[in-house]
C-alpha cells in the first residue's frame, strides 16, 4: 500500500547513502577547522622540557585559556614571548590577558617554555600573568622525550 523508497517486491526501504556522505563530510569539516585552531596556538619551535609524572589536561575549557609560548634565542641571548600566535610586548600581553579575564572568570594560561628558557624568564611570564589578575597557570610538558 503505501510506502516509499525501495522495491514494492520486498517491502523493505533501500539504504540512501548519499545524505550519509553528506553527513559525514560536514563532519569532517567541523573537526578539521577545530582541530587547526588548536593547532595554530602551538609554537612548533619549542622543545618543551621533559616531566615523567606529567598529565593530560582535560580539553573541556580550552576556549577559555590563553597559550603563552616562551622560545629562547641562544645567539642573542633573549627570550621571545608569544600570546597564541602574536609576538607581542610585556604591556600588551597584560592588558589582552586582563581583557579576557575580566570577560572570564573562569580564564586560565598555559606556560609552553622551550626546555633551553632560564627560569628567570619563565618567572617574568608569571609575572606578566598575576598582573592580568590570572590565577590559574598550567605548565606544558612531555612525558617522555621524543
């Protein structure tokens, strides 16, 4: 009587796979722009120090932190800071961080120091963090050298 899509013989429905490829593809779409955003923060200059007891982190709030990557410049004997993917200066990183923090409570900053940084620099980094009111700070290690 009625029915719709497949052979009236059999009575059963035929697969449609085409909106299934769509479907899929949209997927697709979604977790490769995603995944690049994430990826765009990381500095693939650093080589982050080694921690055997390191951890994941959850990914459940990566929306809401701030990447600080620290490279060390052994020629000149100086470190580059970049906030996410800007190389900005000390009074920038502030009041960005401070913007964002006043905009999040919840607002959180990751420490990717290259493993050659002096804790010296790291410490002025940290500093740069308090000031922008920021109280939660993670470090980014490995768990074991690659």
């Amino acid at each position: 009587m009625a029915g719709g899509g497949g052979s009236t013989e059999s009575g059963e429905p035929e697969f449609q796979i085409a909106p299934m490829i769509d479907v899929l593809l949209v997927l697709l779409i979604f977790f490769m722009s995603i995944t690049s955003a994430q990826v765009l923060r990381i500095d693939k200059d650093i080589k982050l120090p080694v921690a055997a007891d390191a951890k994941k982190k959850e990914d459940k709030n990566a929306m809401f932190e701030a990447a600080i990557n620290i490279r060390w410049i052994p020629t000149q004997q100086k470190s580059v800071i970049k906030l996410d993917t800007q190389e900005l200066e000390n009074e920038e990183i502030v009041n960005i961080l401070t913007e964002r923090k006043n905009n999040n409570p919840v607002y959180r900053a990751i420490i990717r120091g290259d493993r050659d940084v002096p804790a010296v620099e790291i410490q002025k980094v940290m500093a740069l963090i308090a000031q922008a009111g920021i109280d939660d700070i993670s470090f980014s290690a490995l768990n074991q050298d690659s």
